[in-house]
C-alpha cells in the first residue's frame, strides 16, 4: 500500500496533509526524522481537536456562538463576584459535577453568561447542550410513553454539561415536574447543570408544586450549586444605548 492509502485507511488525512508540505518545503530536509514525524504527528492532533470541537459545538445548539467569558461585564452594579466567576470559567465544577444557578431579572444576560460558560466547557472538550425548559418540557409531554422518551433521556444523560435556560417562566405540570426529576436525578455525580431563572431560588419550592418532588429537585441541584446572583440593569437596554450612542 502506498502512504497515501495507508493515511486513508488510518484515518490520518491531515497527517498526510502535512508530509506532502514537508516534502514541497526543501527546509524540512535539514529537521531530524523524529522533529518532522512529531510535527506530522501534532498536526494530526490539532485536526482532531478541532473536529471535535466543531462537532461539540454543532451538538450544543447555541442560539449565541459569540458569547465569551472574557467580555462578561463586570461593572459594580451587576454584583458579581468576578473571582468565583472566572475560578468557575476554568472547569472544575465540570470535572466535580456540580452545578451553576444563575438568577436575575430579565435582561441581565443569564442566557449571553450560560453560553459564555458553554463555549469555554466545549474548548476543553466537554460535550454540552442547550435547552430552553418551556420547550423541553413541550417536547417531554410530546414523546411521554413512547419509547423515544427513554432514548431522548438516555441521550441527555450523556451530556456533560446540560443548559437549562429559562426554568420557572411559565407554570409546571406536575408530569412535567416528573420530567424534571428524571433529568436531574441521572445527573447526580455524573455531570453538570446550569439553569438560568428569574424566580429566585427561594421560591423554586412553591413553583414545583408537588412537595416531594419539588424536596428530591432541589436536594439534587440547588445543594450542590455555585448560586450567581445578577443585579443592575438590562444588558439589551444597555445595547440599546449604546448602539443610539
Ligand atoms: N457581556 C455581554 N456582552 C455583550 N452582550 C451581552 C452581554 N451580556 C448580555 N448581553 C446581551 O444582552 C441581552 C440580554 O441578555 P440575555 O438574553 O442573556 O438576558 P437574560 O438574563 O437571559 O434575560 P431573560 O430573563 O429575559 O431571558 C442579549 O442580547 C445579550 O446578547
Ligand atoms: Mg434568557
């Protein structure tokens, strides 16, 4: 076989990529043999890397790619503690499996700090998905007692960091609060949560209405949670501003 069939079968395309540019540049000939292999060897990797992280990213369903953490606005106002943020940027809840509440009223940017946080777990090669509750919860009650529910459960299980964004909006069934259990429960040791919610945490109990379950929720999320609170004002009327500016 030759190199080339032999990169194929390997699945070593970008290996093979970078041996041909070693052999069009006459200044590789002077590397030693293993400086040059190493170097075809790395850029295998990094095209490895990077289809990965494409295909996490892909998998996330971001509404907001362009969310960072390194833009997070810190100003005084929104009372956040920069120090825990940034500590909680660098993934150790993930590699702890404990969660991320994030509270606050409409505007604040729950949603633009949640993905912020998606995109940073995906560079480091967590695999995350993000889900508004309402629609979930939609989607839960369309599958009940179908055999997609328990695939659609199982698939969510494997997610290393689940976003549920917008919890508490609108009112829960009591199946629904069942919904939410079962996600929560297969997550407990095994992976990360962040929601994102304007009902404070206080209040979470009253909203999942059926006592026991609403105990066996917040027993498995809210115990286990960094809480952020975010205070100031809307970040759309802030953009605003500053676009009339
Ligand atoms: N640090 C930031 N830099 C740039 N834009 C931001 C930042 N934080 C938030 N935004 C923008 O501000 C707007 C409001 O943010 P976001 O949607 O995250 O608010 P929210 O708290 O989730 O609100 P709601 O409770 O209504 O869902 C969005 O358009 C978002 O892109
Ligand atoms: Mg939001």
């Amino acid at each position: 076989m030759s190199i080339q069939q032999l990169t194929e079968k390997l699945k070593l395309g970008a290996f093979y990529t970078a041996l041909l540019e070693q052999e069009t540049q006459p200044a590789y000939s002077d590397l030693p043999f293993e400086k040059r292999v190493q170097m075809l060897l790395e850029a295998e990797a990094l095209e490895r890397d990077n289809k990965k992280i494409q295909r996490l990213l892909k998998q996330a369903k971001l509404p907001d790619r362009s969310a960072n953490i390194s833009e997070i606005n810190f100003t005084p106002d929104r009372n956040l503690d920069k120090a825990l943020m940034l500590d909680l940027a660098g993934g150790n809840y993930l590699k702890y499996f404990r969660n991320i509440i994030l509270n606050g009223s409409t505007g604040v940017g729950k949603s633009w700090i949640s993905q912020a946080y998606a995109t940073k777990a995906i560079s480091m090669g967590y695999s995350v998905m993000y889900l508004r509750v309402p629609r979930l919860m939609q989607y839960l009650q369309s599958i009940r007692g179908d055999e997609e529910y328990l695939k659609y459960l199982a698939r969510l299980k494997r997610i290393n960091l689940l976003i549920l964004d917008d919890f508490g909006v609108s009112p829960l069934k009591a199946a629904e609060a069942r919904d939410l259990l079962e996600i929560v429960e297969d997550r407990v040791n095994q992976s990360s949560l962040i929601i994102t919610s304007q009902l404070p945490i206080k209040e979470w109990h009253g909203y999942l209405h059926n006592a026991t379950i609403a105990d066996a929720i917040l027993d498995r999320v809210v115990h286990n949670a960094y809480k952020i609170e975010i205070d100031g004002p809307s970040q759309r009327k802030e953009n605003a501003k500053k676009v009339m500016k």
